[in-house]
C-alpha cells in the first residue's frame, strides 16, 4: 500500500488538469504542470502537496472568487464525465479552495460548500467559517440538516463536531454545544447510516465537554427507532467506557450479582511484539437472565512514570441464569504509530457493566 501523499502523482495531475483544460479558457497545462511539480515537491507530506494544489490551481482561475466558484463547478462536473467518483480524497483541494479564497464572501461559500462537498466532503473547510460567523454559519447548516443530497446532510453534522479529529477545535461548541442540537434533532431518524454514524460521533465529542446534554438527549431519543438507539449507544461509548451510572442504567446494565472468578495473567513478563494473555471466568449468579457489557482496562506505563487506562470492549450479550462462562483474551504489544509503548510495570483489570474488579500487574519487557 502506497503513501497517502501519493495520490498526488503526474497521472493524477495529467488527467486533472485535462478537465480543467475543457473549461478554462486559455489553460496552460505545461505551466500548471511546472509550477506543481516544483523543486520541493518530493519532500512535501499529504496535506502540503494538498494545500500547494489549492494555490496552483488559484494562478489559473477567475480572480473573482463568484467566478472562481462557478468554473470549479464546470471542473466538477467534467470529473465526473471523465468517471471521477465522489469521494476521491485527492480533490478536496476544492474544499480548500473556499477556505483560503472565501473567508470574506460568506454568501458564495456557504452556496459552494453545498456543491462541492457532493463531490468531496467539506467538513475540514467549514470550520474557519463557525469560526467568523458562528451564528450565520449554524443556521445555514441546520438549513442543509434538511437537504435533499446526504453529502450536504452529512456535512452539516460533521462539519459542526466540536473536537473534530485531524481539524481546529471549535471553542465556542465545548462550551455550549446547543446551536448545534437542531442539526442532530434533524438528522436522528436520517435514512442513511453515513449521515447518522456522524451524528454519533458529533454526540460523541459533545460527551467530553458535556455529558449531561447528550443524557438529556438519549433519554429524550430512546426507542424512536432501533437506527435512533443504535445512535445514541455510538455517541455515548466515551460514557460508557467511563462506566457512568447513568447511561449504564439507561441500558438496564448494573454488575449485582455477576461474579468474577479465575482471573489471572498468563504472560506475567511480556516482550514487544508479543502478546499479553489472561483469562477469567463470569457466572450470572441471578435469577434472571442479564444484559452483561463486558470490557478489560490496560494500565500503560507512561514516560513519565504514571499509567494511564485504556479501555476495550470484549462483548455485550444476554447471560441466562447461573450461566457460567470461561474466556480468554490476548492483548497484542506490538508496536503501532498511534501508542508508544514503555517498559515497566503494566496493570489490567475486568470491567463487568461498569464496575471495574482488582487490578493485576504485568511487565513490558
């Protein structure tokens, strides 16, 4: 599997840069070529080689930002002859486009916005506009909340997260997420699972600032379809890692009763690379059967001496009475890019509905 910035090739650029030929009077497809092809490409990552498209692409466009708008969408629409599918990362330059050259004409950007990100999400370029026209900005999404196409649906929830990954934050939405909860009370019986997955996940951000709202909302949404509660159970997993009583007993998840027995490491020294085994039996000691979530916590060794807990999910199912049940797991130690891992004294615990039981030490070694 190639690079991520490698979607930025001479075959990309070639076949680009014949459709914008098609619609800019007066192309000139070797100047383009030369400019983008500088002598720093080669060391520029992804999102630079993205960005530097977006000022190349500006040299040959209408000076006038309306008129700019106008000839990327004869672009789009000639991908799309040319069997450019929606969704090409590649071209989210176009986005990009608006957020650096539109900034200051609200009006034609946010009419933009829906066009192109029919073709190529927007949820990165919206920001910077919250940002300068809180209020004009959330109005105009709640208004795509309500749009025909579930791209421009999407984006006005996604766009809208608060803590957004790999985008700025948006200060104002930790601190007061409501304008943007007519969007998601829009979008929670949304016919398609894109637009609803990103409604969780903008709930979801909402936790970590605000739990109470999204509490508010699950008890508010609960059983308006099985799509609604599927939404509220993703946009309040944080929660329910944390173990918070109050979302554990919306799901009828309390531990009374559920016995941990036989908990034991089986690697007490693990190497990098290897994997961590335990195992534990549970027995629903009720009379009735139960709903039993059950996760396991790693304690990693920090640099700095202290652990920190990460919490993973085994299962959720119904236990019948007296049921007894023997599982075994393994962590993988493997070295990954989004953990580093240090050598030391580890711990790991069962967490059985919430509740977390005895923490047992491994070591990294």
């Amino acid at each position: 599997m190639g690079l991520i910035k490698d979607i930025y090739s001479i075959a990309f650029y070639e076949n680009f840069t014949d459709s914008v030929a098609k619609v800019v009077p007066d192309f000139d497809k070797q100047q383009f070529m030369n400019l983008i092809f500088d002598a720093d490409f080669a060391n520029k990552e992804w999102k630079d080689r993205m960005q530097h498209t977006t000022v190349v692409l500006h040299e040959f466009m209408p000076k006038d930002f309306g008129k700019a708008v106008l000839t990327i969408e004869s672009i789009i629409e000639n991908l799309k002859k040319n069997k450019f599918t929606d969704g090409n990362l590649a071209f989210i330059f176009f986005a990009d486009y608006v957020e650096k050259y539109g900034l200051d004409d609200f009006k034609t950007s946010a009419k933009a916005f829906v066009m192109i990100t029919q073709f190529i999400s927007c949820e990165f370029a919206v920001r910077p506009f919250i940002i300068k026209y809180p209020k004009d900005m959330i109005d105009e999404m709640v208004k795509w909340s309500l749009h025909e196409n579930h791209h421009v649906r999407r984006l006005a929830s996604e766009g809208s997260r608060s803590r957004l990954p790999w985008a700025m934050a948006i200060p104002a939405l930790k601190k007061d997420p409501t304008p943007v909860l007519p969007i998601l009370e829009n979008l929670k019986t949304d016919s398609s699972e894109y637009v609803r997955r990103s409604v969780a996940n903008n709930l979801n951000d909402i936790v970590k600032d605000n739990p109470e709202i999204v509490l508010d909302i699950a008890a508010k949404w609960q059983n308006i379809s099985i799509e609604t509660d599927a939404i509220i159970k993703h946009g309040c997993r944080t929660l329910l890692k944390q173990g918070n009583i109050e979302i554990l007993k919306h799901y009828g998840l309390e531990s009374t009763n559920i016995q941990l027995s036989e908990f034991e490491i089986l690697t007490p020294k693990v190497k990098i690379g290897e994997y961590l085994e335990f195992q534990f039996s549970l027995n629903n000691a009720n009379s009735e059967s139960k709903t039993v979530r059950l996760e396991y916590a790693v304690y990693y060794q920090k640099s700095k001496g202290h652990l920190a807990k990460k919490v993973f999910k085994i299962s959720e199912r119904t236990y019948q009475p007296n049921q007894l049940i023997k599982i075994k797991r393994n962590q993988s130690f493997k070295i990954i890019t989004t953990r580093v891992l240090h050598l030391g004294k580890h711990e790991l615990s069962i967490i059985i509905n919430g509740t977390e039981s005895e923490l047992l030490d491994f070591e990294l070694v």
